[in-house]
C-alpha cells in the first residue's frame, strides 16, 4: 500500500483507550481529558475487523497504545487475535510498564513481539512530578518483567524535555549493563491548539537531538566513558526512524529520534487510529477519517474506502505544524 508520495504504508498503531493510570504533565491535564463514553470507544471486536481489514491492503506491523494500553480490558486476547490476523507479522506495544509485572508473562505467550516502556527520568522525585501519580519503582519492575518475560528488544523511551533538567547520561548508561535500548525523544508541540489543555509545550524546551548527542558524550566522557559510536552488529528489531548508537560493549544501544530537529516524514510509513476509531493520517495533523461506522456495521468494504481515503490524505511533511487539538494521550503518540 502506498500514499500519494511514493511511500509504502505496513504500520498501523492503534490506541486501545484513551485513559490512563498517570498523567505524564507533557501528555495530559492533571485531571485528565474529557474521557471518552465507553460506548464510543472501539469494541474488541471492532479492532479485530480492522486489523483484518488492514491486513488485507498491506499493514504488516501493529502498535498498541493508548492512553494505557494495559489497563483495556480484554487486551491480551487481542493481542492474541491480532497475531493470528493472516499477514500481521509483528504486534508491539508502548507502555508505562505499571501493568507489565502482572502481565507480561501473558502478553509474551499470546504472541506479542516487543515492547516499548516509557520512563523520563531515574530520580523518584522527578518521576511523580512528571508522571503526576506514578511511583518510580513500578515502571522499573515493569521493565525488569518485560526482560524476565524474554522480550527482545526491550526499548526504553525518553522525551526530553530542556526545563526538567533530566539527568541523560544516567539514562544513557542503561543500555550498559542490560540488554536495554534507550531512546530519547524530542518534545514535540501535540496538543494545546484547543487552548484547554494545559500541555505547556515551548520551543525552549525542544532539545535538539544534535545538542543531547554532544551533552552525553561530554559528560561520558568526563566520567572516564568512551563515546558513543554508531550501533552495529545485532541492531534491535523495529528499527523505526531512530538513530541508534552504543558504549564500546555496551549489550543495548542508545536512539534519537528527532521528528523536529530532522523530520523523518519522508520515511513515514504509518497511519493512526484513535481510540473511538478516527484515522489520523499524520500525527500532526487534525484531519481524522471515522471508521467505527463501518466496523460496527460489519462493513469490510466500507472500512477498507476509508483505510484508502485517510492513505490519501496523508501530507507529504508535517511543516513544523505547532498544536494539535488532541493530547498525545488520544492520539496514542
Ligand atoms: N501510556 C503509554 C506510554 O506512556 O508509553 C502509551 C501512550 S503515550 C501517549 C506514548 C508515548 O508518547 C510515550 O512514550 C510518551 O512519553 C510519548 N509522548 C507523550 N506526549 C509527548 C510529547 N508531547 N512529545 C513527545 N512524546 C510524547
Ligand atoms: Fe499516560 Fe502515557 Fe500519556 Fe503518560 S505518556 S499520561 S503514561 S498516556
């Protein structure tokens, strides 16, 4: 399947729910959004059709997030589902890893490939002022599960964010001693154009991932560390737009993923589908495709138009769009 610009389109994340057990200060209001009525949310059954239907025009690659993933009910027979959905080869996920004890072993047996934990910071305190509620050490025993459940690779993600004032090369220096590939994100302007919801994104808060690359070798470096160097060898699986390198002997890797600082839209190869089930074509964009109708009506055909129509609408770059009129949390990041 390809879009308009020559670009072929096998990914497609899902958001399973638009709630969540945190309230990360960069993805929600402190009292969360305005939740979605449980009927509106897309049915288990209706993310098996379009997962079917998806499947059926190319989408190989499956990303499950939310909101929370985890705390959807029914989510690791979905996940079984989905990996028995004929041309599905991988589904994944992004996480908080607060659910992860309990489940993992589950999620690994019903077939999930890999899994994304999102973590900030490794200062307790800083945790609960970014995460709002959350507790360091549940997001940490989420990735020491998902390593014991045999998840390979186990990706930690980062978004970085100037005023916080993170401590990167503690972060960086996961990747060391543990199988761990570590990625920071830019702080990208999602959310906010509705004016109600407080994300607070700014510019000066944007680290470049040029400037991080510098800042974590200098301080590598001081510390008696030798730089990091382009990963080689065994990189991990899901690759995606991310830039990865690695301490000499290090067993995991380091990642920048930089949607301001150098855009990957030319590499695109996803669509989005909210948590009510609208499609968004670009992540940036507040265009969305409604393809719940045609899923509850059990209308293949007519899921599979609106598939294509949102393909086609998808833009050629984001141009440095600032605001969305969805939190990361409804879109699913
Ligand atoms: N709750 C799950 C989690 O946190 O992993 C999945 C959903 S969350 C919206 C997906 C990812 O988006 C997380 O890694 C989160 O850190 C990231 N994210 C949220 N808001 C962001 C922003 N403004 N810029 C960059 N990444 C953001
Ligand atoms: Fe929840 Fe994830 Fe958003 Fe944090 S980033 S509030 S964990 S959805």
């Amino acid at each position: 399947m390809k879009d308009a610009h020559g670009r072929v389109i096998d990914y497609l994340r899902i958001s399973l729910t638009d709630r969540c057990n945190f309230r990360c200060i960069y993805c929600m209001p402190e009292d969360g959004v305005c939740q979605l009525a449980h009927d509106d949310i897309l049915r288990i059954e209706d993310i098996e059709r379009l997962v079917r239907v998806a499947a059926s025009i190319g989408i190989k690659s499956i990303r499950l997030t939310g909101g929370e993933p985890l705390v959807r009910k029914g989510v690791v027979d979905l996940v079984s589902a989905i990996t028995a959905t004929p041309g599905i080869e991988n589904v994944s996920m992004t996480t908080n890893g607060v659910l992860l004890p309990a489940m993992a072993d589950d999620l690994k047996r019903a077939g999930l490939s890999r899994v994304n934990v999102s973590l900030d910071t490794l200062d307790e305190a800083q945790f609960r002022e970014i995460t709002r509620v959350g507790k360091l050490e549940d997001t940490l025993a989420g990735i020491e599960a998902a390593l014991a459940a045999g998840f390979d690779p186990v990706k930690v993600n980062a978004v970085t964010v100037r005023s916080l004032g993170q401590d990167f090369l503690a972060f960086a220096k996961l990747s060391i001693d543990r199988p761990l590939h570590v990625r920071f994100i830019e702080y990208m302007p999602v959310g906010n154009a509705s004016g109600v919801d407080g994300c607070g994104w700014g510019k000066a808060d944007v680290i470049p991932s040029e400037e991080l690359f510098e800042l974590i070798n200098e301080q590598a470096q001081a510390q008696g560390l030798e730089p990091l160097r382009p990963a080689g060898g065994s990189r991990p699986i899901g690759w995606g737009p991310a830039r990865y390198f690695e301490f000499p002997g290090a067993q995991g890797t380091v990642g920048f993923i930089s949607p301001l600082s150098r855009h990957f839209c030319s590499e695109c190869n996803r669509l989005r589908v909210t948590a009510e089930g609208r499609i968004r074509p670009c992540l940036f964009s507040d265009t969305e495709y409604d393809v719940r109708a045609a899923l509850r009506a059990g209308d293949d055909e007519g899921a599979r138009a609106v598939l294509y129509e949102a393909l086609g609408a998808k833009p050629d770059e984001h141009h440095d769009k600032v605001g969305t009129e969805r939190n990361m949390s409804q879109i699913g990041g």
